[in-house]
C-alpha cells in the first residue's frame, strides 16, 4: 500500500471513530435491552418488537405518550443510547413489577398507570439514582412501600395511590430531600403518620385519602410551607384540625373530611390562604360560626363545611362573592333568614334552622337546597307543597334514575328528572322527592346530571330495574311523604354498574357509602360489588321494623370519603342507587299476628293429617322424593335445566374438571351470558349426599356475605344432582398455600392476613349476624375458596347445622375433617359455634406457616401444626412457625397477633376460645389479644395435653385407613 492511501484509510478510520464519539451509535446499549426483554416479560407486555431497537422511534416504542419508551443517546463519553423513561399507562398490563428496571441506570420515568398488575413494590428498585418519578396508580399492588424506597434521593414524585398496598408508611420517607407529589389515597396503610414527614418541606402535593390510619392530624403539616394541595378524607385520622394549618399560604386545594374522635374546634384561621380554589372541611366536628373574611376570598371557588355543628347566621358577602360558584352548608345548627343568592350558584343549605320567608323556595328552587331545615321546628305537613297526596300509603315503589317500570306486577315510579349538585325534587305525585348534594371533584365526567350510565352486562331477570340509577358525589336522600305512621320494611336495590367485570384497570374500583334510615346510621362502608358478588350483580339489603311517624320516611346514602374515585375514570365514587321499595308490615285489610299464627297452625296440621293418610295408602311413591323437598324449600336462587348445564360445561368435559371433594366432582362451565360457573356433580342414588344437597341448597341460599361463595342455583333431573356456583379464579386457598407447586399462589403478607380477616368476618357473620345462626361444622382450607383478588370465600355447607340460640350446644353425628375438629367435638359429638372457632384457628396457623395441619411432619415429637405451635411457644420462639417463604417481607407485629389468636382459638377447653366477632376485631387491631388462658393446675395442663395426644392418635388411626390424600369428611353414622 501507498503512502497515500494509507493516508486515506487511516483518515477514514479517524473520521468513523470521531462521528462514534460526537454523533453516538444512536442504538440502545446491549445490557439494556436485554433488560427490557425481562421487563417485558415480568410486565406481561407482549407487543415490543425487539427486532426494532428500542431507541429508534418507531412504531411499538414510542407511539404515544400512555404508551413509549424514551431514550437518551446524546449521553457524554458514551455511544449508547440509554432508556429514561417507560410510560405505559392505560395498557391493562397482567403481571407484576419487574426489579429488572433497577438494570436501567439512566432511567427518570416510571409511569405504569391504571393497568392490571399485582404483586409487590420490588425493593430492588432502591438502588436506582436517577429515578425522579414513579407513578403506579391504578393497579392491584398489594404489600407495604419498601423502606429502600427512601434510597432514591432524586425521588419527586411517589403516586401510588388506588391500589391494596398496606402497612405502616416507613419512617425513611422523610429521607426524600426532593420530593414534591406523595399521593397514596386508596389504599390500606395503617399506623401514624411518621413525625419524620415533617422534613418534607419541598412537598406540594400530599395526599392520603381512603385509608385506615390512626392518631391524629399532625402538628407538623405546618413545615410544608409550600404545598398547594393537601388532601385527608376518610384517612382514618382524628381531629381537630391543628391551627397550624393557617400557615399554608400556598394551598390551592384543602380537602379534609370524615375525621375520627369527638373533640369540638373553630373553623381554623383560613385567611392568609390567598390562593384557595377549593376549600372542603366535611364532617369534621367544627363548631362555632362562620367567619366573613371566607366570603371575601377572591379565588375560592367551591366551599363545602357540611355534617359539622355550626352555629349563628350566613354573613351576606357569601352571597355576592363573584367567585364562589358552590356553597354546601348541609347539616348545620345554621340559624336566621336565608340570603338571596345571586344567579350561576348552588347553594344546599339542607339540615339546618333557617326561617323560610317563602314556602316555593322549598320545592322549586333549582339551584339553592332548603329542605329539611329542621323536623322538630319546621313540621313539613304545614308546607303547601308537599301537601300533593289525597289519602295515606301503605307503600312507595322508586325506580332511582330511570323510567316508570313494572317488574312482578309492582309498578316503579319514575324517576327521571336530571340531579344537581344543590337539588330537591318533588314527584308528580307528591308521594316522595329526593335531594342531591354536593359536585364531583375531579373533571366531572357525570356532568351536572349525574346520570350514571351502565358500562356492564347485567343478567338478572328484573334487569330494567339496575340499567339506571342515581348517584351523587356527597349525599343522596330520599323521602317518602304521605305514608301511614307505623312499621315498614325496606328494600334497598343495588347493582354497580360503573365498574367493568374483567380483568382489566376498569374492574379494580371501590365504592363505598353510608346508609342512613329515619337519621340513624345501619350500615357503615357499605360496597355494592362486594355485597352482590360482584360488578353487574344485583343485591338487596332488607331493612325490617322501621318506624315511620309524622308520615315520613327518610333514606339517606352519604360518601365518607371512602373508595376509589378514579377508576374505571375519574368522579366515579359515590352513593348510587338503583330503585326503592317500601310496604307496610300491617297494610290495610291485613289481619293481626295472633291470627296468622293461629290460621298456620290450623293449616299445617290439617296438611300433614291429610298427607299422612295418603301417604299410609301408597299415593306418593319415592322416585320424586328429592324434587318435592327441593320445591318445598324457598329458594332464593335459580333453577337450571340439565341442558343448560351440559352445554356450560362441555357435557362435563374432563378438560372442565377443576377439582374433587367429599360431595363429589367440580367443573368449570361458562353460561350463554359469559358468566363462569363451578357446578357441583353429586349422584343421586347417595342417601348421605342427598341429605347434604338439600342442605347445601337449604342453607346457603338463605345466606349472602361477601365470605361466603354466592349460589347462583341448582339442577335435579333424572340421577343428577347439581350446585352451581359462582366461579372462584384461584382455586382453594389449601391449593395457593401447599398444593403442587405449579399451582402454589405467592401470597404475600397483607394477602394472607386480609384472608385470614375475611374468614373471620364470614364466620361472624354465620355465628353472630346472620337471621339463622349456623354452624358450618367443616372450616378448612380447602372450603376456601378465593376469588380474582384473593377475597376468601367459605363454602361447602353440606354439613352445617343450624345453631339453637336457646340450647347449650347440640348432640349430633360427628361430621367434619379431622384434624380440624375441636377435641369435644370430635370426641363427644358435642357441638357449639366454638367448633367452627376451633377450626378457624388451624386454619390461621396454615395462612401464617404455609403448612398443612394434616400433612406436616417436622420432627419426632412433632406431628401436627398446632402441636408444633404449643412446643414452640414454650421455646419462646414462635417467629419460627412464620412461613419461611415470605422472608423478612412480612409485619411481625401482625403475624404475631394471628398467631396468637390463633392458640387461642384452638384451646382445649372451648369455652376459653373467643367468639369470631371477638377474632375479627383482634386480627384489625381493635382489640388486644389477651394472654393465652391456660388452668393454673399443672395437673389440668398435662390431662389437657393428654387430651390432645389421644385426639392427634385417633387422626393418625384414621389417616392411616384413608386411600386418598384429599382428607374426606368423615360421618360417624
């Protein structure tokens, strides 16, 4: 070669490695992609094309903004380009957090909001330096915000609010020297608020609405001098308001409702708030008068100091404010004449005692609320306008939000008419009226209508009473007028048709609202989707006895501040309704109860003389036996017919086999409507599984609670006895916890312990709350079952008995799973409601260790769970028993808690265990778990131990006769 053209090579050299180092490769750095690909993976995104390079702005990888990846290549000394931010929102993505992102070390943005991934916050992403914002609303996150998290230093933004994260906030938070945006509304956190909060002074944006806090609002929000939004509704804190808060002089937003506790405190100083749009101090236990300087504030534009205790009069600026555009007053001690308001404002100043100057202000002002300004005070017969009806009803039927109907012959009003955020609209008929209050706060999608409309496939059979319904963003309430003083039962009709039922972002909302009848509160936290089963799903709550006087009924939902309010969108929250029946226990030509009884009796005994003789003659052969005790059961569910069965399941495709119990075979199947479906085989030609059918049937269609499985009906043709069910995603919670591993479900803590909780709930409930007080005689953890979201649900009632509240127990066959039945039950066949708590304590034993109580097999003198528990409480060394799977990723605190309760629970002497009411508040924290009560007399411990010792003998005897690992019921009979 030349000496000129080696020159121009090396010169071609030079300039190729020069435009590597000023212009860069413009290609991703290998290591990066390769975590992108594990990223994906974890994510469950499945449309990166990794043939194109990540970094190219092309199609797949930087469409939008809800869905990019944005790179750097112009990174000093570095011919890679390098991933800064991944923004996939709105995707519906199905997995989990990947702790691969710490592996982007250039990365600022992670924004995964409103998708469908569950898990855990991986507290590898600690190590990343360059992280300014992580936003991972919307999602199903469970566990607690790992205290690595506090790591990231260059941290700003930390939304993670409308997600199932729990446990206390950890102290290192206050360690985030840049942070601006703390928003973790809408989830479970627990505890104080961390005095190191209080170093957060760059904060402007903090809010915790929507959780189970405790303690009070601290003195130490008054540091965070430059924060424009704060909001605490429904947080679980108590009041009062510290007058620090005057200090904020650059809030914005000031939303604080719905606090704890009972101490009384003035409207804090509010006047240097020059800034102030929104101004909401809901239910918080204010008292005194309202200060003027509010109705001079030049920027306010919605103030809300509702459900407080405020007295004196209205000052008059608060009526020319040119800003102020809604005024909610609802629920005061309000006194004197009523202002004229000016136009383009909604003024509800309901619940109050004002003097009404003007009567027609009461039923036609569609902007200014004025009813019910006080019962005592202002009787209502006395206003004209609600002097409409001719003559007393027995009765009022109200299709909330939608058009006159007739369903089972009762013909529904119509209730049409649009809402508003300060209105009281009286019926055509006079018989009734409803009153709305309040404007949704975030981009009030439901406009001023709020007329929800359905986004779900509604399959009941009265489906056009649940196609509408009305709702409002703070208080809705209805009343009935005209109806005849005495006892009524009322029939409350809900279905939540704003959330979508799948497996998308649209399913993860939360409503809950407060029921209110004749002032009093009867049910607190009340969720429609929870209740019914799910969304789409009707459900009514019944409430008996209520007493109407003075010819008025009052029905009234409020929103504590509690739920979710941005899923499926924003301002979906709220109470909503969706029809109203009320009838009178005694309505006219109706006959006294003495008689009624009397009549029954003669009844009964003339049918059963009649059906006796008959039966002596032969008239009644044994073939249809099953189908006549089905049919003389009153049924609340639906009967279907085998060939709505067999197509559902595929004529009981084995591939549809989804498992196997004491009762028999269990298959998937799937309706026409796309409802999924467990279906329950059990032939016919068992005497002992029809006793349990009827049972089964008899019971739990009497029984609703959002822990108990939900039967949807039955099947009886020919030699098939069919159960169906409302299908249960995962399965048992026996198979999550030890089943095989493929099918083994990774329960973190706050899982485990929210099932533990629900257990407990749906005992209570069978126990203590239910109109038939049962006992399920069976409770293990393969009568779990656990839904879409790990929610438990107690089925298999096969073997339950109802529990006579005047007998001290009940001598029965032993029926159960041994290994779980208390000792004098199993023993003696003596049963009470303390045998089902027996029960629930080894299955809290299993949630805690991830071990089968009949299975497990640790040392020599170890056999059983619970007796490995008692040997390692005389160690001292109960941690032990912790599943060793969770690592250190659990609250100790808790787990000793459920620990304990659980020994508790299982003590010898049944009258020492505690009622499930008692557990379930002991799990929450409410109560203190007392000592483990054992006798005193060392020779009663070692007569009880020996108690034990021959129980456990007895199970091994019988786990030792037994062919198949699935632990059958057993029936001594």
């Amino acid at each position: 070669m030349n000496t000129s053209s080696h020159f121009f090579f090396l010169s071609l050299i030079l300039i190729w490695f020069i435009s590597l180092t000023v212009f860069g490769s413009n290609t991703i750095h290998p290591d990066e992609k390769k975590a992108l690909e594990s990223i994906a993976k974890s994510l469950g995104k499945k449309d990166w094309n990794f043939d194109i390079d990540p970094c190219s702005n092309k199609p797949n990888w930087s469409t939008n903004t809800a869905n990019k990846v944005a790179c750097n290549c112009s990174v000093a000394g570095d011919n890679f380009c390098h991933v800064v931010e991944i923004s996939l929102k709105e995707q519906n993505l199905p997995g989990t957090l990947p702790p691969e992102l710490n592996r982007l070390r250039y990365l600022q943005i992670i924004d995964l909001t409103r998708n469908y991934l569950g898990g855990t916050i991986p507290k590898e992403w600690g190590s990343m330096m360059n992280i300014n914002k992580i936003s991972l609303i919307g999602n199903r996150l469970t566990g607690s915000i790992p205290v690595e998290i506090a790591n990231i230093t260059t941290l700003q933004d930390l939304e993670l609010w409308n997600n199932q994260l729990s446990g206390n906030l950890p102290p290192e938070l206050g360690y985030l020297s840049q942070i601006r945006r703390l928003q973790i509304s809408s989830n479970n956190f627990t505890g104080e608020l961390p005095a190191t909060l209080a170093k957060l002074t760059t904060l402007i944006d903090f809010k915790i609405s929507d959780n189970q806090f405790s303690g009070k609002i601290p003195d130490f929000i008054q540091n965070w001098t430059n924060i424009s939004e704060l909001v605490i509704q429904g947080s679980g804190l108590s009041g009062p308001i510290p007058s620090g808060i005057s200090l904020l002089r650059n809030l914005t937003d000031l939303r604080i409702s719905d606090l704890k506790g009972s101490d009384h405190a003035p409207l804090p100083q509010l006047n240097n708030m020059t800034l102030l749009e929104t101004l909401i101090l809901r239910n918080c236990n204010i008292n005194g008068t309202l200060p003027e300087y509010l109705g001079n504030m030049t920027t306010l534009i919605r103030l809300d100091v509702s459900f407080n205790n405020i007295s004196g009069t209205i000052p008059s600026i608060y009526a020319t404010n040119n800003s102020l555009r809604y005024i909610f007053l609802t629920g005061n001690n309000l006194t004197g004449l009523v202002p004229s308001w000016r136009k383009n404002i909604y003024v509800d100043l309901s619940y109050n005692n004002f003097n009404i100057s003007q009567e027609s202000q009461i039923c036609h002002d569609e902007k200014v609320n004025l009813f019910s300004t006080s019962w005592t005070n202002n009787d209502i017969a006395t206003v004209s306008c609600l002097r409409k009806c001719r003559k007393p009803a027995y009765s009022l039927y109200i299709n909330c939000g939608g058009k006159q109907e007739t369903v089972n012959k009762t013909s529904y009003d119509d209730d049409s008419e649009s809402s508003g955020p300060a209105k009281f609209h009286l019926s055509p008929t006079g018989n009734w009226a409803f009153s709305t209050t309040g404007i949704f706060n975030e981009r009030d999608q439901l406009g001023v209508t709020y007329s929800p409309y359905n986004i779900t496939t509604l399959t009941m059979t009265d489906a056009e009473l649940y196609t509408t319904a009305r709702g409002s963003p703070i208080s809705l309430t209805y009343y009935g007028f005209c109806l005849v003083n005495g006892n009524y039962t009322i029939n409350l009709y809900f279905a939540e048709i704003l959330f979508t039922d799948d497996q998308t972002y649209g399913s993860l909302g939360r409503r809950v609202f407060d029921i209110y009848l004749q002032g009093k509160l009867v049910q607190k936290d009340f969720n429609i989707a929870e209740e019914a089963g799910g969304v789409g799903k009707k459900v009514i709550k019944p409430f008996k006895d209520v007493a109407v006087t003075s010819n008025t009924l009052e029905i009234r939902l409020y929103w504590a501040g509690k739920g979710t309010q941005y899923l499926p969108r924003r301002s979906v929250y709220g109470p909503l309704i969706s029809a109203i029946s009320v009838e009178s226990d005694s309505p006219p030509g109706s006959i006294s109860a003495g008689a009624v009884v009397g009549i029954v009796v003669a009844a009964t005994t003339v049918i059963i003389l009649v059906f006796g003789i008959l039966w002596w003659k032969g008239c009644f052969g044994k073939k249809n036996s099953l189908t006549r005790e089905l049919n003389s059961l009153d049924l609340q569910t639906s009967l279907f017919t085998l060939r709505q069965i067999k197509a559902a399941t595929n004529n009981f495709d084995i591939s549809n086999k989804i498992g196997e119990g004491g009762f028999g075979p269990v298959y998937k199947g799937c309706l026409p409507n796309g409802t999924l479906i467990a279906v329950k085989q059990l032939s016919s030609n068992s005497r002992q599984g029809n006793r349990e059918f009827l049972n089964e049937i008899g019971m739990i269609s009497a029984l609703q609670h959002p822990y108990l499985v939900k039967l949807h009906g039955c099947c009886v043709e020919g030699d098939q006895l069919l159960l169906i069910y409302e299908y249960l995603e995962n399965n048992s919670l026996a198979r999550a916890l030890f089943g095989p591993e493929e099918h083994q479900i990774r329960l973190d803590w706050s899982t485990r312990k929210k099932i533990c909780v629900g257990i407990a709930r749906g005992l209570a409930y069978l126990h203590e709350e239910s109109r038939l007080k049962v006992v399920h005689r069976d409770i293990k953890a393969t009568n779990v079952l656990l839904d879409v979201n790990l929610n438990p649900k107690i089925s298999d009632f096969g073997l339950a008995k109802l529990d006579d509240e005047d007998k001290t127990h009940i001598s029965t066959r032993i029926a159960g799973t041994y290994g779980y039945m208390a000792p004098e039950y199993a023993m003696h066949g003596y049963l009470t409601d303390k045998a089902d708590v027996y029960s629930f304590g080894i299955v809290a034993l299993e949630i805690v260790s991830g071990k089968s109580n009949i299975m497990y097999r640790s040392m020599e003198e170890a056999f059983y769970l619970l007796e490995w528990a008692h040997l390692l409480k005389e160690r001292g060394d109960l941690m032990e028993l912790v599943d060793r799977r969770l690592g250190s990723d659990f609250n100790k605190k808790e787990a000793m808690v459920m620990i304990n309760v659980a020994l508790l629970c299982t003590n010898v002497t049944s009258n020492l265990r505690p009622s499930m009411s008692s557990v379930v508040s002991m799990l929450e924290g409410r109560t203190v778990v007392p000592e483990f009560v054992s006798d005193s007399n060392e020779v009663m411990d070692k007569q009880k131990l020996e108690v034990m010792r021959q129980y456990y003998s007895q199970m091994e005897e019988i786990d030792g006769q037994c062919t198949t690992s699935s632990s059958p019921p057993i029936d001594s009979s």
